[in-house]
C-alpha cells in the first residue's frame, strides 16, 4: 500500500515539474520575444549604411588653408594646444591675396598642423577663426594605427586631397 502511494506522488511530481519546465521556458522565451519583435531597430548596417550626422555634428576638423591668414587666433584658443601654426613674410613685391571673404593675405602659411589624437572637439578654434576657413567636417573615418599619424598638416598633398573630397562631398 505504502510502495502504491510512494508511486502515486512521484508520478504526479514528474507532471508537476514537466509543467513548470514548459511553463518557465514559454515564459522565459515569451519576454525574449517581446523584446525582438517590440523593440526598434536602433543600428545600421555601417559601413554600406552611414547616418546622417546633425547639421552641427563636429567631426574632423578642415582648414580651408588658401583662405588662412595666419593670425594664430585658433591655436590660441585651443585649450589642449594641439594646432601648429608657422608663417613667414611674403616674399618681397609679392602679391597680397585676399581671402574669399576680402581679408589680405600678408603672411605666407608655411605649417598648420592638427593633432588630431589631441584634438577635444571643443570647436573653440572655428569659432575665433576671422575668416571662417578653419570648421568642422562630417569626416568620422580617420582612425589611423599609430598616434604619429593622426597629425594632420593641412598644407601636404594628401591632406589637400582630403579637403578636395570634403568640399565636393
Ligand atoms: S576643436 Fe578644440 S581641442 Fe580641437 S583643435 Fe579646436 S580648439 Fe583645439
Ligand atoms: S584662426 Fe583661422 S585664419 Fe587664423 S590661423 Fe587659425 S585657421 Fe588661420
């Protein structure tokens, strides 16, 4: 009699955690679901997609250097001091450019130089820049394997090519 009732509870246990095995793991898959199938898809297939960055989004920083001056205003305001400038008199009986802004051009630019690894994005140069030639870009693909490499001079060739890019883009 006793062996009969020992068999009895152990049959309806096996049912009992059967039925909290199933109804844990529906549970437990029903809030995984929820979440796959409620929540909203906040990435993108980079880099075949990219983002459109806000108007005012500050990424790598561009100097249109034919419209510099070299007053240093920049490099003065920038907190981490990481933009080099050097300039030197224009050669003698040279013709004074202007900016496309209408400033004279009386120094000749000679190095301007960013260090990029440094650079904070604060954007305090663009704003004291007179003749608006130092902004910006949208440019967040810069990534470079050594810290050497993330100064940019703006006046080498590729850094011109870049810019070329940037303006068209
Ligand atoms: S964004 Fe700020 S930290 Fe970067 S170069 Fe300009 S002033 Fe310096
Ligand atoms: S503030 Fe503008 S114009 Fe003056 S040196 Fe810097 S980039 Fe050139």
């Amino acid at each position: 009699m006793s062996t009969h009732l020992h068999q009895h509870s152990s049959f309806k246990q096996y049912f009992l955690n059967l039925f909290h095995a199933i109804y844990t793991t529906v549970k437990g898959m029903y809030i995984t679901f929820s979440y796959v199938w409620g929540v909203k898809v906040v990435s993108i297939e980079y880099p075949e997609v990219r983002e459109v960055l806000p108007a005012r989004a500050r990424m790598r920083l561009f100097n249109d250097a034919e419209n510099c001056i070299s007053c240093t205003q920049c490099a003065m305001a920038c907190p981490v001091d990481c933009i080099y400038i050097a300039s030197e008199k224009m050669p003698e009986g040279a013709e004074i450019k202007k900016t496309t802004s209408g400033s004279p051009i009386r120094l000749l630019l000679t190095q301007f130089t960013i260090d990029t690894a440094l650079c904070c994005y604060c954007g305090l140069c663009t704003t004291v820049c007179p003749t608006e030639c130092l902004t910006h870009s949208h440019d967040y693909e810069f990534a470079q394997y050594t810290i050497d490499a993330m100064k940019y001079d703006y006046l080498a060739p590729d850094v011109r090519a870049w810019r070329d890019r940037i303006v068209k883009a």
